[in-house]
C-alpha cells in the first residue's frame, strides 16, 4: 500500500481542484471525485490510505459513505471538512472513526501538519483509536510560524512557571474589582479570562516617563544617551492591544527610529490571549481588532480544558519548545476554537454605524459640525482618556537636575493634545485653546490623521477612554456614529507621507562651541556656532535646530545664516523664556547641544529662476534671513527680488547694519516700515501689507516667501491675493509647539501633519487643506 495515496471528495469544483493540485504538488498520489456514493465502487478497487472528503456534498450530509468506506476499509484513515460545523456532526464522525475535521476555507499549512501526521502514524503501523492525540516535547515536533497547536492548561502552567526562573513576566492580574497588567509571580495570579484592564500594556514599550540623557555640566561635562530596557514577557494581551503595540511599532520603528523604544520592544515578547469576554463599552470588531493574525510571538484561544496556541514569531516557536510542552489539536478542538470565537464575537453590544473605512471622509465633511462645540462643553481637560489609550503617544522633554545642580536627567514624560497648554508656543500663542478644537482634534487623530499618516487605526476600539472619562464625552465610537448620522460619503483614500530620514540616535544632542555673541537689541542676541565635530550643519534655509543646555531644556530654533557660508552657523534669539534666558547668558567659548537640522525649509529649485517677494515681520526676519543670505550668495540664479521688512517700533529692529546694507544695494528691493515711529525716524509708518503696493509685481513670474507673526499672515495673504498671487506662489513658516522635532510627541501637529516635519515651510495651497493653520 502506498502511504502518500490520497482520494479527495469534494463537489465544489474550485475546492476539488485546489486541493488536489496542492496535494500532488507536495509529492501525494490523488484521485478526486465529486460524489461519495459514485466513488464507492472505485473506493473498493483502489488501495487509497487517506480520503479527505466533505461532509456535506450538495447539501447531503455522507455520513453514511463514510459509514460504508469504514466497512469496507477499517484502515483508512479519514478527513473530514465542511463550511457548517456542528457539534453533533463531530462527534458522530468521530464515532465512524475520522482522524481530524477541519473548518472552511481551509488553511493548508493545518492541512499539511494533518496529513503528514496521518502518513507518519501509517508508517509506524499506530494501532490507537483515531481520535487520540499525542502529547510531544519540543525536541519531537518543532512548531513553525503561522502554525497552530494544542498546549493543556497544567502545560501552560508549566511554561509560565518555567518563564519565571528566567525573566520578569508581566501579566493580567485582578485588583479591587478590575484587571491590571503587574509583574506576576507565579502562574496562580494570572486572569486570561478577564475583559479589558484599566491600562494597555504598550506602558511596557513607552513609559508615562523615561530618562533619554544623563548630563553633567561645568567641569567634566559630558552628555550620555540611556536607554534602559528589561527583558521581559507579557501574558493575557487582547488582540485590539496586539493591533495598538503595532501602531506604535510603526511610529517608533519605521520612522526617525526611536532607540529607546526599539530596545524595550525587541526586548518584549508578546504571548496574547484572543478576548472571549468583551467590556459593554468595547467596539473592536468595528475597527477591525478584535483578532489578529499578526504582532504577537504565540496567541492562546481558551477552548476549555486546555488552549489552542498559535505561532507569531520564531521567538514564540523557540519559546513554545523550551518550556513546555504541545500537540497537535484535533478537529474537535478546531471546531471549539472556531466556536469560542463566534459566541465571543456575539458578546460585543456596541458597534459603528457606519464601515470604518467611511470615518475620514465622515471627519473631513464635518470639521465646522456643531456637535464639537456642544459635546465638548462639559470636558474637564483632564486628560484621563489619553491616558489609558493605547494608541497615544505624544509627550513632553524637561531636564530635571540633581541636588548638586551639576548632575542631571533629560526625561520625556506622555502629554496629550486635552490639555490645556499642549499647543501653547513660548510666544504665548496657544493653537488650540479651547476645548472644542482639543476634542475634535483627539477624534480626528484617532479616525484620520494615524490612519492617513500610518496606514493603521488610531483607535483600536477597547473602551477605556470612555470608561475613564469623568465627562462621559470620550468615546469614538459616539463621535463617529453622531457625525455619520445621514452622511452618505465614497470610501476614504489614503495618503502618502514624506519619508523620514532616519537617525542613529535621534535624542542625543551633538556639541558646539558658540564662537561669538553679539547684541541685537535690548531683547535679542545672534550667535555664531560651530559643531565640535568639524562637520558642517547641513541645513537648508527654512530649517530649524533644537539647542539644549543641560539642566535647563531645549528649544526649537530657527536657522539665520546661509547654509553656503562655510561650517559656522547662527542662531538668532529673542529672551522670552528659560532656555533663551540661560542661552543669553552664555558667551563665547561656551558649549551648547544641537539636534537637526529638522524640517522642510523654502523650496530653493522651485524659487530658481523666478522673481522673489520676501516679507519678513518683526523677528521673521531670523529664519527669513537665511533665505536672503541664500539668494544674495547666488544672486544670478533669480530675477527681480524685493525685501520687505516691518516692526513695531525703531529699537526693535533687528540687523541694523545688514537693513542699511540691503537699503543702498542695486541687487535688492527693499523697503521697511515701523507701526509706532519715534522722534527722528523718517522712514514709512504703518503696517507691513503697505508696503506691497510700492512693489511691481508679475504674479506668473512671483515667487513669495513669508515669515512673522500669526496675526500678520491673514492681512498679508489678503493683500497679495488682491495681486493676483496664486496659492502655489506663496510659502509661509509657521511657529508652533515642539518638544521632539521627529515627528513624534504630537505638539507641532496641525490636523494630519507635523510642524516638525512638513513643515516649518508651507505653500498657502497646502495650508488651506489644514483648517488648524488658522490662515
């Protein structure tokens, strides 16, 4: 008899045949018929080993011909499989004496571990009753990825006891009446059943607060990176917290890779458990994460009296044959598994209105809806729903100096776009000050923004922000459904973010010596930088660089020098805070940290050729600066190019030598005024948009580049509007928030973009699809 000698019966011609071209692919003899009782007669002259058959062939059960088969071959060994599975079909194939059963649509790495198990238990000669299954060490049967087993509940126990001895395992331990992720001890204090904890696991991955430096200053100064990790296993994570640890993944992995998080992540393995026992405020099976085939090492399935284990990983695979041990699961458990899983899926008593993929579209149509100025009323900006979201993940950077204010810590600590001060800049300027654009901001970064800048849900659908909302306000879910209400929109697209160029360590400031200082005006000083290293910056006009000083911050700054004039750099700062304070008083020969250059500076190929407007108001004229150096270094490279300058009052001009050098120059226009002149100022007085109409303009040939004060750029947007300026001819710096300058701590976001990143320069086109950028 030939071991490998297979008869498929199957009436669905499309599973017939990819069944059998699998199985002869993988080295089988087959024979297919589409009929069980036709096949008889053939059944009885051919010397088959192993039939797989469907158990319902045009919509009769054959129990029966597997009946006959049985009678006339007691030997073969038999599959069954069937797009209806029930109890009682099972057990009554079990009884005739079927090796295994298995669901539709069939997974042919399930199929494959069946057969060859039945091939090799033929080629022992195993005389057992079919059903039984056989328990196995690691050393007997090594489990691959995407492969599924059988592991009892004392052998889970095992292996968690074993993962003790080794390494710190956290699981999910009951308290007071709710769940919580805590180091366990022992396998005991373990609650795989529960419904949702009162925090996610990714605090694990991304503390509330970590140190990214440690510092000394004066003598032996030095600046040290840290990045702290402890090996460990999670136990009892639920897929929609599975879905959230990849989000994160992806922000901290794939773009600008954050160190820190990389080395706790690679050093976590991720053992889930699917969640059979929902909370009444989750909806993940309406975003999709209510199970996952992928983010985890191994993933349980409690069937009972004992568990279905699938392998995400290799890591999972060697930790499943070091520990404990495993089997193949039967049809039965297969069945169970499948069964669990459809009456947990029956648990979930909420859910979107609308398909998950309409909820972008639903957001963008409602922006100026009412519903947030009303929903939004009784929030306490608290921030207690972003804190137990698994999906957040803004922060804050502070420096934090021991007792003997030599030695410090530069920590990030989680922060959250519900509070208050988030998008509050130095100026004093806050973007987002009242609640309702705090609370439709939060709704949009969970149902457009992650999704169009990441690819993934930004809510995994758990319910823990509106368990902890103080205000009942929190939910997504009843965000999204009031806002779909009678909306009727097209799928959503997705978008296409700019790639970000990744770094080594993106937290570790590099050193430079300031060269020299000089004053400015009484609030303003200019500082002239090189990096230690000898390397030039590399930055381009627009850009900025983040300066720490040690024990006292960092602070986001724009570049004022051209990038063509050697390796030295400037900075130009007003003192308006604690970092620009201890930064003026600083002199030369001291050292500070840099980190950039970051950001989309002016786009110098676009504005080669053209006429150029440059409108610089008050200390805009910094970053505009390196744009005006720029061009005058290569000044054949572009037409006309005029300057206009504004302030409010005479001492705060700032470059006096450089304005009365543009003043006489026959190679630029230029032209300034003040708001409130002095006694003896003879210039212009008035605000800066007269000034546009003492130059000639061509507005097809006009480039414009505009950098001041918020409140400056609607007037001057109206006024170069009423000059026929296209949108696409005129670029804006804005000014906002930054702790981070990669992307990452959610400060500088407006709407789906970042400041840090996108930005700090804009084309108006691109600002009038962002209603946060207040034009």
């Amino acid at each position: 008899m030939n071991e490998s000698s297979v008869l498929v019966i199957e009436s669905d011609p499309i599973v017939r045949e990819s069944l059998s071209g699998w199985l002869s692919s993988t080295g089988f003899e087959v024979t297919s018929a589409e009929d069980g009782a036709k096949i008889i007669k053939v059944f009885a002259k051919s010397d088959f080993n192993i039939v797989i058959m469907d158990v319902r062939l045009h919509s009769e059960t054959q129990l029966a011909t597997l009946r006959e088969m049985k009678a006339i071959r007691p030997w073969i060994k038999t599959i069954i499989i069937t797009s209806h599975p029930q109890e009682e079909t099972v057990l009554e194939a079990k009884k005739i004496g079927v090796v295994d059963y298995i669901v539709k649509p069939v997974d042919m790495d399930d199929l494959q571990k069946i057969i060859q198990g039945t091939v090799e238990s033929i080629c022992r000669g195993n005389l057992t009753d079919d059903n039984t299954s056989f328990e196995t060490s690691g050393d007997d049967l090594v489990p691959g990825i995407k492969k599924s087993f059988a592991i009892s509940r004392e052998n889970l126990s095992l292996m968690v006891e074993n993962l003790l001895k080794e390494i710190e395992v956290v699981g999910v331990k009951a308290k007071q009446g709710k769940y919580i992720y805590d180091r366990i001890y022992g396998f005991y204090e373990l609650s795989l059943d529960y419904d949702v904890t009162v925090s996610p696991p990714t605090r694990y991955m991304f503390p509330p607060k970590e140190t990214l430096l440690k510092f000394k200053t004066g003598n032996g100064n030095y600046v040290e990176p840290v990045i702290e990790y402890t090996p460990r296993v999670i136990i009892g994570v639920h897929p929609y917290d599975i879905k959230a640890i990849e989000l994160l993944d992806e922000v901290f992995m794939n773009h600008n890779p954050d160190p820190n998080y990389i080395a706790r992540r690679e050093n976590t393995v991720i053992i889930g458990v699917d969640c059979l026992h929902p909370s009444p405020r989750s909806f993940a099976p309406s975003m999709g994460t209510n199970w996952t085939e992928t983010g985890f090492d191994l993933l349980l399935t409690d069937i009972g009296n004992s568990y279905i284990v699938k392998i995400g990983t290799e890591k999972g695979a060697e930790l499943l044959v070091k520990h404990t041990k495993y089997r193949l699961p039967t049809g039965d458990e297969i069945v169970r598994q499948k069964k669990v899983r459809g009456e947990a899926l029956n648990r979930y008593k909420i859910a979107l209105d609308t398909p998950k993929d309409r909820i972008p579209k639903i957001l963008e149509e409602s922006y100026d809806d009412p519903y947030w100025e009303n929903r939004s009323a009784t929030c306490l900006s608290c921030g207690s729903c972003i804190m137990v979201c698994p999906t957040c993940y803004c922060f804050d950077v502070k420096d934090e100096m021991a007792l003997n204010l030599k030695e410090g810590e530069r920590f990030r600590r989680w922060d959250g776009c519900m509070l208050v001060d988030f998008a509050k800049v130095a100026s004093g300027e806050n973007f987002r000050k009242d609640k309702a654009s705090r609370f439709r901001h939060r709704m949009f970064r969970k149902g457009k923004y992650i999704l169009e800048r990441y690819g993934k849900v930004g809510c995994v659908g758990c319910g823990r922000c509106s368990s902890a909302c103080l205000a009942g306000i929190a939910s997504p879910l009843e965000a999204f459904n009031a806002l779909a209400e009678n909306i009727r929109l097209k799928e959503a697209a997705t978008s296409v973010i700019q790639a970000a160029k990744p770094a080594r360590d993106i937290y570790t400031p590099e050193m430079a010596e300031i060269l020299s200082v000089r004053q400015l005006t009484e609030k303003e000083k200019v500082f002239e930088l090189k990096l230690k290293s000898g390397k030039k910056l590399g930055h381009y006009p627009g850009q900025f660089v983040t300066v720490s000083i040690m024990g006292t911050g960092e602070a986001p700054l724009s570049i004022s020098s051209s990038p063509l004039r050697g390796k030295n750099f400037q900075l130009a700062v007003r003192n308006m805070g604690d970092l620009t304070s201890a930064l003026h008083s600083l002199e030369a020969g001291a050292t500070v940290g840099i980190r950039g250059p970051f950001g989309n500076g002016f786009p110098l190929e676009t504005l080669e050729g053209r006429d150029l407007l440059l409108i610089a108001g008050g200390i805009g004229l910094f970053p505009l600066r390196s744009l005006i150096q720029y061009v005058m270094d290569r000044r054949y490279d572009y037409g006309k190019v005029s300057l206009l300058y504004g302030c409010r009052t005479p001492a705060e001009r700032v470059f006096t030598d450089e304005l009365d050098f543009w003043q006489n120059s026959k190679e630029i226009d230029f032209h300034e005024t003040v708001d409130m002149p002095c006694e003896g100022w003879t210039g212009n007085v008035g605000v800066i948009t007269n000034l546009i109409d003492k130059v000639d303009i061509d507005p097809k040939k006009t480039m414009v580049a505009v950098v001041g004060p918020p409140v400056m750029y609607k007037f001057v947007i109206e006024k170069l509007k009423k000059r026929d300026l296209p949108d696409a001819h005129v670029f804006l710096s804005l000014e906002r928030k930054m702790k981070c300058g990669v992307g990452k701590c959610g400060h500088c976001q407006i709407n789906g973009i970042y400041t840090c990143q996108e930005g700090p320069v804009f084309s108006l086109t691109q600002l009038r699809s962002l209603r946060e950028a207040v034009l």
